[in-house]
C-alpha cells in the first residue's frame, strides 16, 4: 500500500497541496487564505513592476517547496497565481524573460527555476520566452544587502547583440524582492538596450 501511494505521489503530484502538502487535489482552502498581498495593483498602473504576495506563509512555504524540495506542483501553482493575475492586465509584453539563476542554484536543482516560471506563463499567455541574462557567479540570497547590491551589477547579458529586441516590450519575472538590487539591474540592462521593461514577482520581503 506504501509502495503503491509513493507511486502515485510521483505520477500525481496534483493530489497534495502544493503549500502544506497534506493529501488534497490542488491548493487546499487554508493554505489558499494565508496568502496576503502585496500590491493591489495592476502593472499598468506602476512605473517599473509589481511584487503579488507579501513573503510569508503560504507565499514564502510556496517558494521553499519549489526551489528547495523541487516540488513542481509548488512552481506549477506559482506560475498560474502569476498568469492569472497577468491576465488581468491590458498591457500587453512582446516577450517574457527571467531573473539570472546563480550557477550554484542551477547545478543543485539541475533546472533553471526562473526559465521554468517564465514558460509556464509564456505558454498559458502565448508569448515567447527569451533568456536573456547570463547565470551568475553568486548566489543573491546568502549574501548581505551591500554585497547584493555589489552582486546584481556584475549581472550580464547572454548576447550583446540585442537589436532584435529593440523596443520591444518585455517583462522580467522573478520569485522574490528582496532589496531590489536584482530586478532594478535587469530592468537597467533591457533600458541599455532599448527594451521596455516591466517587473513582476511572486512576492517581496
Ligand atoms: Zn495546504
């Protein structure tokens, strides 16, 4: 019987809340009201992004799960809270890009969690994914806020060769705000070179 429900753990994900993980289809109603948002706003209404959810609770246990138990049900759910709350919005993005993983990030999880986040929306909204930064040498969130700061400006860009994307609309998603310094170099970046940019994150601390 274990044996038989380990199995169906592995081929239905679906059946545990992605949160709390108890034996539940989906996101269990608890787990669904400790989510607190962050801002009410739509992306139209802000000059450079919006963060959805405070990070805490369901929120912060949302992102543990799927970063660090790789539980993808957790980025599945990530990704359509994400979609649903773009779907709201009368702007519209020419391409979709990601915040840059650390190396060290993408050689534990063997997957770039962000380029994940970032199709799983691209596809639900029919627009195209663009990797545009290089994986970073650090991690941002083991260090201090200077070093962040220090971190975000060494981000780069995969390609210089950026014409095509010029003046284009793009926006940039990214799990968690922390201090800003990561969002506000990417977005500096895409300026550079002539995109328009916007950010959204699941939450910001
Ligand atoms: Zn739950």
């Amino acid at each position: 019987m274990k044996a038989l429900s380990r199995i169906a753990d592995f081929f239905y994900p679906r059946l545990r809340c992605p949160v709390c993980l108890t034996f539940h289809e989906g996101l269990c109603i608890t787990c669904r009201a400790s989510f607190f948002s962050y801002d009410q706003r739509i992306l139209s209404e802000s000059e450079s992004g919006i963060s959805m959810y405070r990070h805490q609770e369901s929120a912060k246990i949302l992102i543990s799960n799927y970063k660090k138990k790789m539980i993808f049900s957790a980025g599945d759910l990530m990704g359509t809270l994400l979609t649903e709350k773009l779907s709201a919005e009368e702007e519209r993005f020419d391409f979709i890009t990601f915040a840059p993983s650390s190396k060290s990030s993408l050689k534990k999880l063997g997957f770039d969690h962000g380029a994940y986040l970032a199709k799983r929306i691209g596809h639900r909204l029919h627009i195209p994914v663009r990797a545009l930064f290089r994986p970073s040498d650090k991690e941002q969130k083991v260090l201090e806020r200077d070093e962040r700061c220090e971190n975000a400006k060494k981000i780069a860009l995969l390609s210089e060769h950026m014409d095509a994307l010029k003046g284009k609309r793009m926006l940039l998603v990214d799990d968690v705000y922390t201090t800003g310094s990561t969002v506000t170099a990417c977005l500096a970046l895409m300026k550079k070179h002539g995109i328009e940019g916007k950010y959204i994150t699941f939450s910001r601390i």
